[in-house]
C-alpha cells in the first residue's frame, strides 16, 4: 500500500498535460498492437516467410520430377539457377529418406555450418520429395537471416519501428496540441485579464475546485501561502495541500460540491511555504453548471492566525484580570476586617467618652489613647492603599540626598522597638564591616521600605529576637548598603515564597486570619527597593524563621569617610535621642478656607495654641473676597468647597496677582492629586487627616519661621542640650547662637578667599565651642574641616563647609518659658535630633 501511495504522489506531481500526452500515446500503441495482432497492419516478415515457403514447394515439386525422370543434371542447374537469382538463399541440401545427403548446393560446409549457428528458426526451410505416393526423402534450403537474432531482433521489428515513429511523432503533435486547447479549457485563461489581476490583489487565498476536488483555479495569495505558482497547484489534490490536520470525510468543500449550500468560518490550519502553522476561516461555495448541477467549489481562506493570537492573549489577559480581581475581592476582605476593627475601637470609646461612662481622669485618659492609636494603625492601612496606588501607577517619588545610614536605620529600629517590647520579643541593630558616614538615597523611601520588613518580622515572630544586620557591599564606584531583616518567627514554605510579594497576597490565607495585614507591604517595599536601584531577596525555612534582605545603591562613597562598628554603635546611640522644640506662630494671620466646621474648629485649635490668628471663609468665593481685601502670611485651602472649588479659587488668586503660599487641605492623596493642586496654583500640599506636627512645621516654613529642606521636607531640628529653662544658661546659648551665624559665615567668606589658615582657626573654634554650648552635633563636622583646611584637601573643604551650614541653620534658640505664653497648652513637637 505505501508503495502504491508513493507511486501516487510521484504521478500527482506530473503537470496535467504531460500525463494527458502519455495517456493518449497508450492508448496509440493499444491500438496499433491491436492492428498487429489482427493483421490489419502489413507484415512484412509473414510476407517474406510466406514467398519462401512457395519457393521451397515449387522446388520440391521440380526435384520430385527429376528424380522421377532420372534428370539429376537438369536438377543441379535448377538449383543453381535459383541460387544465382535469390541472393537470400544460402545452400541447399538434398537428402533421401534415410538421411543421407544426396546431393549439396551452395555454400561450403564450413560456411553452412557458421550459418546455421548464427540462423534462427526461419533461416532454413525443409519441405518433403515425393516419388509417386512413397515419400522420397526431403530437400532443405537455408536463406540468410531476415534480422539480428535475440532481443535486438525483436526490437528492429518493423511493426516495433512502426509503432516508436507513430509514438514520437504523435508525442510532438499532442504536445503542442494540447498546449493550445489546454490554454483554451484553463479557466485562469478564460477570465479577463482584469478579472485575474483583481483576484490575485486579494488579501485572501481563493481555490476553485472541479467536481474530483482538483484545483482548477488558484490566485497569487493562495499560491503564496503554499509557495507554489499558481500554475503548479494546476490539478493538484486539494487534499495533498499541507493541512495541519487530518482532513475528515465531510470537508466544507465536500458539502459544498455535494448540493449543499457550502459552510462558512470553518477554522482549518495549514503549514505555510515557511512551515508555520497558520489558522483560516474557510468559506465554500457551490459552482453551478448550465443546468444548475455542481461542478465544483468555490473557496475562500482568510488568514485569522493573528487574530486568534490576539484572542489567546486577550483571554490570557483575561484570565490574569479575573485573578487580579480576585486577589482584589479577598484584600476587600481582609480590609472589611482590618478597618472595621480600629473603627469599631474608635466609634465605641469615643461613644463612651460622649456619654461620660468613664469612671475616672486615668480610664478617660486609657480610652482617649485606645482611639489615637486605632486611628494611627487605620492610617497605616490607607497609606500603604495610597502608596500601592502610586507604585501602579508609575508615579513612586525618590528623591536622593545625602543621610547617615547608621542613623537612619538606629531611628526605625528605636520606633520599633516599642512594638517588640509590647510583644517580649528581642530587637537587635548593628553592623558588619565598615560604616559609610554618608550615603546617596531617598531616606524616607528607604526608611519606609525597612520600617515594613522590620514590622513585618515583628508580626510574625511569637517569641524570640528580630536581628537587623547592615553591610556596605563593594561594587566599584557605587557599592551597595545591604540590610538582612533576621527574625525566628513562623517562617514560610517554598511554595509561599513566589506569592508574597504580589500585591494584595499573603503566603497563605491563615496567615491572614491570625496576623492580620494587607498584603501590601512587602509589594511596597520591593517596588521601593527597585527605585533606590536595589531589590529585596529571602530566604525562609518554615518554622524556623526568615531572612530579608534589603539593598539599595549607596551612590558615590568618594571622600565619604568609612567608620568602625564601634563608632557606627555611638552613632546610633545619638541617632535614637529625640530632641524637643518649639513651634511657634505668634501673630501669623492666616485664611482657613474650609467648609466642615469640625476640620475648621480642629485646625483653628492646633494653630491657634501655637500662637496664629486665624480666620476662616467657607467656600472659595468668600476665601477670594477675604484674600484680595486683607493681608495675610498664607492660606490653607480646603480642595473640595461648595460655591467654587480649592483648585478654581486658587488659580483665581494667582489670576489676581496674590503670590503668598497656598497650602492645600484635601482628603484626595492618590495618585496625582498633589500634582493637580500645585498645577492649580498651590504651594505645598497636606493630605487629611491632619497630623498636628506636620500642619505646624509646614505652616512655619511656609511663613517663614523654619527653613525648608531642599526636598520640601522639614529637617531635623538642632537643640542644646544644656538646661535652657534655666535664664543664664538660655543667655549663654543665644549668645553662642548669635556668634556661631557670624562666625559661619566668615568661614564662607574665608574660603572663597583661599585663606585656609584663617579658615582652620575659624573651624577650630566652632569645634572647641559647639559641644560646650549644648550642641554637640558641629563638634565632627568642624574637626574635619578644620584638618581639611590645615592638609589642604580643597575636595572635603567645600563638602564640611555645606555641612556645617545645614547643621547651623537647623539650631533652634531655646524654647521661651511656658508662663510667658499668652494661651495655655503649648505645643512642643518631638523631632530626631
């Protein structure tokens, strides 16, 4: 069977016309050996035999008269004569009945003998004499051989001659024959030629099929795909085309060509001529004859291989949509609980507190905490909801600045201590190796992304120790800070750990039941982690606890100086020290433009106990009319206002000339709002709900009493640490104050004059005199500069000098007495020194 199907292909892929002209050829040569076989045709060998024959019986009959006559010299001449008349005949020889040669005629023996064993079957002839009745003996005459013997004489036949010159010829004359009919009969031939060249412009492959599914008809898109022309695909099979599957018995074509009315967007593939699995729609349609009966199929293959990728990744994406969306549904979930439970702390006490169910001043005091705290922890929720909306949306703020990396992570890990302490767990900071002083990063993203795995190891651990361990890690020009978050808490399984860092997932949804949490933290941070140019790494044994690994590019080390672990210890020993100082806002009017009374009642308290005067407009037309008729240090403007809203009031003030700052008061802090209030006008942005300290650092830098950092964020503030409360001593640090500003800037001037034996002296005071004057914080920075200036090192000069700069514009003079002031409450803001 698989021969024959070889055999099949081979013939399949003979053009048309050439097996036509061989078909027509044998059908020739069966007529002409039928011709043969029935005499029809001349044979001119049966002619030649048969002339023989009457000659070797007209001699017989002679010879038998001789004999009779006792005339054998009459016979010799006889014999002789023929001989000499028909050059066929070789010899002859006359034999009695018993065998023996009577007499001989011709050729010698040995020339007869060569005859004979060259001569086929009718070479010689042997006919009987007759004396009387009695048979007398008989005469053999033997002619030259009428062809070569063997095959070479089967082949020199003439009938075979005949036949190959009736073959040949034939062969030629069809051939051209059936060329002209052929480009009469091909349909490609009888449409237009306007026709074709709209058919092959065509997007999608077209076949036409005869009733045997041969294709008669195929244009240029179709024979592309195949990578045939379309006069090869002549004939050929619609079911040899490379189809990708097998075809079945009902193919749309066979519907078609069997009276149907022809299927439509049958999905069918195919190898192209580059081997590529491509998908088509397939319409077919019946082709009518004159009188209505089939003659075949129209059909038309439109690519949709595109398409059905398009469809696959479509209904990928879709996929990874509905699985987002759950994950989505079960951090609703999560947040029904996680916020429902401060609030239901919040709303019950703050009930009891309204109806005065508190027994005394210390459960008053107890309840009042219980609130604050819940509403700080339902803050955290809604950060982490509003920082993921900024990490999707591609709109993560870092800003890179110089900052301690002891220090910063000494302040996490002192705030989070407290919560260690509350759950008996041990909480461990140092270091290994050397500590850069200074490094290059976004130190509140960076303490955001610690503070997370840190409260995340705290989470998670029952009992035990949280370890924080940081290292500088070389890598050429800029090494990086790696920190590694060790706890012994409950630890997670290999098959957690890929799921913990998508957003709104956790490890497993116990986890959830029993530690609570968004899911977002660990999301957060290492998209946090990515910005700073690091990333975060674990490695966990269920059980037995984790380790995170935080790191982040440190930036340029050049001329930073790289301390012991033991002076990185008394860096963080300074770090965790918390100052205090005093803000205050005597006499700095202020416009409130805010709706809800509540939020006008809260922010009047919090500035107007730090000494502001505060008046206030309900909506934005009212806050226009108060703005443009008073003079006033700033606004705070609340975005969402009836009559005319925060964003068009302030673009109307700035229409109308008025350049004092415009904070922004909204509970919109998504992504993108704090860019919207700026772009409307705004000078800096606060989102609710307020915190007390930060509305009082901002509106004291916003008026002028504090300096602003170079990222719009307050700095820590500088105090003496000496007893201020003291007159003497407060007149001894104001006195120091006042000489230290001097004395910077004739360091500045000192240095822009290349004087630096002026200006190591000049440095050497403020390093004597800072740590005795309560502000121990210049004492390093004034050392350094003053051995810069002495060993001529002009690169460190310009960094300790800026240094210092900052450092003195962040002194604040000592607080004033609280008898002296004019409300009661002061508010006193606690700042990381």
């Amino acid at each position: 069977m698989s021969i024959m199907n070889e055999l099949k292909s081979v013939t399949d892929r003979v053009p048309a016309r050439v097996r036509i002209v061989f078909g027509q050829i044998l059908l020739l040569i069966a007529v002409l050996l039928l011709a043969v076989a029935l005499g029809v045709v001349p044979n001119e060998r049966r002619a030649v035999l048969a002339g023989r024959s009457k000659l070797c019986e007209a001699v017989a009959v002679q010879c038998s008269a001789c004999l009779e006559r006792h005339q054998v010299d009459a016979l010799r001449g006889s014999f002789e004569a023929m001989l000499r008349r028909d050059e066929d005949v070789r010899s002859a020889d006359l034999r009695c009945a018993n065998g023996t040669i009577v007499a001989r005629f011709g050729e010698d023996a040995a020339d007869r003998n060569s005859a004979s064993s060259g001569a086929n079957a009718d070479s010689a002839i042997v006919v009987p004499i007759w004396s009387g009745e009695r048979r007398w003996g008989s005469l053999e005459i033997r002619y030259r051989p009428l062809g070569p013997a063997g095959l070479m004489g089967w082949v020199v036949q003439p009938q075979l001659r005949l036949i190959g010159f009736v073959a040949g010829l034939c062969l030629l004359l069809y051939m051209v024959y059936l060329r002209k009919m052929l480009q009469h009969l091909d349909p490609s031939k009888a449409i237009p030629p306007r026709v074709r060249t709209a058919l092959d412009t065509l997007a999608e492959g077209l076949v036409v099929l005869d009733s045997s599914q041969r294709i008669v008809l195929a244009n240029q898109a179709f024979a592309a795909i195949v990578g045939r022309s379309p006069e090869q695909l002549m004939g050929l099979h619609v079911a040899q085309l490379p189809w990708e599957q097998s075809l079945a018995p009902a193919t749309p074509w066979t519907d078609a060509i069997s009276g149907g009315a022809g299927p439509r967007g049958v999905i069918m593939r195919m190898r192209d001529a580059q081997s590529v699995v491509r998908t088509f729609s397939v319409n077919c349609s019946p082709v009518l004859g004159e009188k209505e009966e089939c003659r075949g199929a129209l059909i038309s293959l439109d690519d949709v291989t595109q398409l059905e990728q398009n469809e696959a990744a479509l209904r990928k994406s879709k996929d990874e949509a509905d699985a987002a969306n759950r994950a989505k549904s079960d951090f609703l979930a999560r947040m029904s609980h996680e916020i429902r439970t401060p609030m239901n702390a919040i709303l019950g006490f703050a009930d009891i507190l309204r109806r005065g169910y508190e027994q005394d001043e210390a459960e008053r005091l107890e309840y009042i905490e219980t609130i604050h705290s819940s509403g700080q922890h339902l803050l955290e929720l809604i950060n982490d909801i509003l920082d993921l909306s900024k990490i999707e949306a591609g709109k993560i703020g870092v800003e890179t600045c110089r900052c301690s990396p002891a220090k910063l992570i000494a302040e996490v890990a002192s705030v989070m201590s407290v919560r260690a302490e509350q759950k008996g767990i041990a909480l461990d900071a140092r270091w290994e190796g050397g500590v850069p002083e200074t490094i290059e990063t976004d130190p509140t993203r960076l303490r955001q992304a610690l503070t997370n795995l840190i409260g995340n190891a705290i989470k998670f651990t029952e009992s035990g120790e949280v370890r924080v361990v940081a290292r500088l890690l070389p890598n050429g020009l800029r090494p990086t800070l790696a920190i590694d978050v060790v706890d012994s808490g409950i630890g997670m399984k290999p098959q957690m750990l890929p799921r913990i860092f998508e957003p709104f997932a956790q490890g497993d949804m116990s986890i959830t039941r029993r530690f609570g949490g968004t899911g977002l933290g660990l999301s957060i941070s290492k998209q946090i982690a990515g910005a700073l140019g690091g990333g975060i790494a674990v490695v966990s044994e269920f059980g037995r606890g984790s380790t995170f690994t935080l790191t982040v590019d440190a930036g340029s080390l050049l001329g930073v100086a790289i301390e012991d672990a033991a002076s990185a210890r008394q860096i963080r020993a300074a770090g965790s020290v918390v100052a205090q100082s005093t803000v205050r806002l005597d006499g700095v009017r202020i416009l409130l433009a805010e709706d809800g009374a509540s939020n006008r009642r809260l922010i009047s308290l919090m500035l107007g106990r730090a000494g502001a005067i505060l008046e206030s407009a309900e909506d934005g037309r009212a806050a226009v009319e108060m703005a443009m008729r008073s003079d006033y240090a700033l606004i705070l403007m609340d975005m969402q206002m009836p009559v005319m809203d925060g964003y068009t009031t302030a673009s109307v003030l700035r229409e109308r000339g008025l350049t004092i700052p415009i904070i922004a008061l909204t509970a919109h802090a998504m992504s993108g709002d704090e860019e919207k209030c700026r772009a409307a006008g705004c000078s800096g942005f606060l989102a609710k709900p307020i915190d007390m300290d930060v509305l009082l650092r901002t509106v004291a830098e916003a008026a002028g009493i504090l300096p602003t950092s170079s990222h719009g964020e307050m700095l820590p503030r500088l105090g003496s640490t000496l007893p201020t409360e003291d007159p003497e001593f407060r007149q001894i640090v104001d006195e120091f104050i006042e000489r230290l500003r001097s004395q910077v800037g004739a360091i500045a001037d000192a240095w822009s004059r290349g004087d630096l034996d002026e200006l190591a002296s000049l440095a050497h005071w403020v390093r004597g005199s800072g740590g005795t004057a309560g502000f121990g914080a210049l004492t390093e920075p004034a050392r350094r500069l003053e051995q810069a200036a002495r060993e001529k090192r002009l690169d460190e000069i310009a960094t300790a000098i800026s240094e210092l700069q900052d450092l003195t514009s962040r002194i604040v003079p000592p607080a004033v007495p609280r008898s002296t002031w004019p409300d009661a409450g002061p508010i006193t803001i606690g700042v990381a020194a």
